[in-house]
C-alpha cells in the first residue's frame, strides 16, 4: 500500500516522516519553508495536478492520501480569506476527486478542533459546528463537501479534528512560536502577546503523529470516521507563557496588548477523546511540558 502525503513539509508532515515508521510519496508547495526537501515532489493542490496524477495513476486501487496541505494562521487567513478557501476548500475537493478517479483506499482529512460552536464542555463530535473565523470555515466547508462526495465516489474518509498541536518544526506563528520569537528578539525587554485567559487543549506532535499512523494501517470503522484529537485537557494562555518562562529561563515579563485580541476568541476549546480512545485504545499523552522542551530545543533555546 502506497502512502501519499499533501503537506509533507509542514509541521505534522515532517514529524510524521522522521518517524520512519511509513514510507510516504511526499508532496508540498513549500508555503511555509519555502524551499523543499529533497525527496518532496512540488504540488500546488489549487493548480497544477499533473505530476500527483502520476503517482495515483501508478499505485492505481492501492494507495491512501494524508492530505494536511492547509492555511492555517488565523490571521492570515482572516487578511486573505479567496486563498484560504482555495486552497482548504477547493485544493481539498479536487485532491480527493482525483483520488477517487484512481481508486484510493482511504482519504484522511487533517481538519480542526476550530470547527465548533464555542462552549464551556469539551467538544464530542456530534457538537454542532460554526464558523468563527475564515479558518474554521473552511475546515467546516472542507469537510462538508468531503462528505457529500463520499456519497458519489465511494472513497472512505477520515476526518481528524486536531486541537492545539506542540513540538519541533511548527514554523507558523502560533501562540507558543509568538512567545518564543519574542523570548528570542534581543531587541525586546517584554513579551506582548493577547488574550491569554482563553483555555486550549494542546496535544504533542508525536501523539497526532501516532494517530494518523493508527488509521493508516486500521481497518474502515465506516465509509465516514470523524474523530477529534486531543488530550481532554485545557491550559490557558497564561499557563503557557508561565511555562515557557520557566523553560527557557526567560524573565522578560509579559505585556497584554488589547490591540492582538481577536473577535473571535473562544474562551474554551477542549476535545471530548472517548471515541479516540475508544477507536485506538488507551493513549499515554506526552506532557505538555515535554512537548514544549521538545519545541524549544529545536528552536535552540536550551
């Protein structure tokens, strides 16, 4: 079985192949990194399909997609929200037709605990889903016309809806990468950061690494499998800095700038994991604080 992976050179995608667990057939247009490895295939999932058609065209009715190609930096989506829905919405639907055409096994979807109604319990994936942002739109876009589709082409899908995810090679400027940046720049004697009071379920990379690989090599549970990825456990933006300060031996202090606050802000996104669990059975999380050592060190920090 043939393993194709969108978005090889991202953050997921390049823990995912150090893990050597799998052989990928990797793809990537470089957005982040901006230049490609050496074993990674340029691919624009908006344009250009030709040289991923070959690949399907060659593993014909033996091979499974990951695509993890997204935008997903809220404020960039929210400042250009036609290449956002290009690119996770369109780029996503015309992957997976494609995929169809030469019979793949098993579509996976990296979609986001973003997608739902903000509430104060932890999200179960019968939650009702609304957008809060164009990034969450278009996950709740995505993952519609995957559905949809699915009724038509017969290709099974597996959505996973990732929560917060920490460790080496996140090169979009997240919350832990903002602090960071900031720990690092010489030129700053405090951190200014926005609205820590929000609480976020984080997960470590080699965890939603160990689950993608689990449903790579699982059996169908059904032609549909949405399952959320996460800890249970939420810590607040607060709880974070306090953590990297601790870490990184940092004493500037943090500054809060009501200017970074974000409209959209949902004060509590925590994954519900019992059908997780359920599906791949017991799962040790690796503790926040190690996630973030493992972050820093890459960062070269310690």
């Amino acid at each position: 079985m043939k393993n194709i992976l969108i978005g090889s050179d991202g953050f997921v995608g390049t823990n995912l192949k150090a893990r050597r667990n799998y052989e990928y057939c990797s793809f990537d247009n470089g957005f982040l990194k901006k230049e490609l490895n050496a074993e990674t295939i340029f691919l624009d999932i908006t344009g250009d399909m030709s040289a991923i058609e070959a690949c399907f065209k060659e593993a014909k009715g033996n091979f499974n997609v990951i695509n993890l190609a997204a935008i997903h930096h809220i404020p960039y989506c929210n400042a250009n929200p036609s290449e956002a829905m290009m690119v996770n919405v369109m780029g996503n639907l015309l992957l997976y037709e494609l995929a169809a055409k030469y019979e793949c096994s098993k579509f996976i979807f990296a979609s986001s605990g973003a997608v739902y109604d903000p509430a104060e319990n932890r999200h179960t994936e019968l939650d009702s889903t609304i957008s809060s942002d164009v990034y969450s739109a278009t996950k709740i876009l995505a993952e519609s016309q995957l559905q949809a589709s699915l009724k038509v082409l017969g290709v099974p899908v597996v959505i996973l809806r990732f929560f917060n995810i920490v460790g080496a090679y996140d090169h979009t400027p997240h919350l832990v990468p903002d602090i960071v940046d900031q720990v690092l720049d010489e030129s700053l004697t405090e951190v200014s950061l926005g609205n820590l009071s929000t609480k976020r379920d984080y997960i470590g990379v080699d965890n939603v690494c160990s689950v993608i690989e689990h449903f790579l090599s699982s059996r169908h549970h059904a032609d549909l499998n949405i399952v959320n990825v996460g800890t249970g456990k939420g810590l607040s933006g607060d709880q974070v800095f306090d953590l990297v300060a601790k870490i990184s031996k940092s004493n500037k202090i943090k500054v809060i700038d009501k200017e970074r606050f974000r409209v959209s802000d949902r004060p509590v996104q925590i994954a519900d994991n019992t059908k997780l669990i359920d599906q791949i059975g017991e799962i040790t999380f690796t503790n926040f604080e190690k996630s973030l050592t493992d972050y820093l060190n890459w960062r070269g920090v310690l």
